[in-house]
C-alpha cells in the first residue's frame, strides 16, 4: 500500500480519499465483479439481460445481442445458440421487422441467463440448460 502511495506522489498526483477504497476483496471493474482469484458478471448487467423483453424488431435482437454477446466467455458455444437470431438480423424484411420463429424464441431463452431459486446468493452465473442438466461455464482469469 505504501508503495502504491509513493508512487502517486512521486508522479505528482493527488486522490481525493473520499473516493478511494482501499484492501477491498472484490471491485467492479468494466461489468464484472473482480477479485480472489475469479471474475464473475455483475449483478446488475445479468439482471439487465434477465428482464430484457421479448425482441419484435431488427434493433432490439441487435441490443440483446450486444447486451448477452458481453458475457459470451461464460456461455459454451455462444455463437451456434445465437445463430437463429443473427440468422434473424440477416433476413430480408420490411424495415425493422422480423420473422420470429420457434428457433429464435429458443435462442432468446438459453441466451436469457435464466437464475434458479436454489441459485439465490451465489456469485455464480447459470446460463443454460440442456435436457434438465445446468450447464455453467466460468473462466479463472487468474486475478
């Protein structure tokens, strides 16, 4: 800690100690919550995909993908589940609408970061299923 202090000082810098937290086991940093050895999504983004409403247009599967692509490195073959709504975005159609299919409802629910009850208060990431089994793929980043 000191090191880091002289540091600041010696690069003639100055922090304001009120917006400062130092020793802290885990910070949020770029969507994730980082520390110990692990990274995890935030809480907020994940329930941000959570209660994201059912696309009906070009744009909202394009804001849904953006949004769930972010967590792509938690999700195990990411882009084959998305592929019936990039497939969507691809199509010809008047503008803005789309050709929901069964395929893409589908796609829309395993990417939909579904929690369980039995999930509440862990700082795990379950995103889909596959015939009654959870599937959760993490990646140690060695933080």
């Amino acid at each position: 800690m000191e090191t880091v202090l002289q540091r600041i000082k010696r690069a003639k810098l100055t922090i304001k100690p009120s917006k400062c937290k130092f020793e802290q086991q885990n910070v949020k940093f770029l969507g994730h919550i980082v520390g110990q050895g692990f990274r995890t999504p935030s809480e907020i983004k994940v329930q941000a995909v959570l209660e994201f409403p059912t696309p009906r247009t070009k744009t909202q599967i394009r804001a849904f993908l953006g949004l769930a692509g972010y967590y792509q490195k938690y999700i195990n073959l990411f882009s084959v589940i998305a592929a019936p709504l990039t497939d969507a975005l691809k199509r010809r159609a008047k503008k803005g609408e789309i050709t929901w299919t069964s395929e893409c409802e589908n796609a829309f629910r395993e990417l939909n970061l579904v929690r369980r009850p039995e999930d509440e208060g862990r700082d795990a990431l379950n995103l889909h299923e596959s015939g009654g089994e959870r599937i959760l793929h993490s990646q140690n980043s060695g933080l």
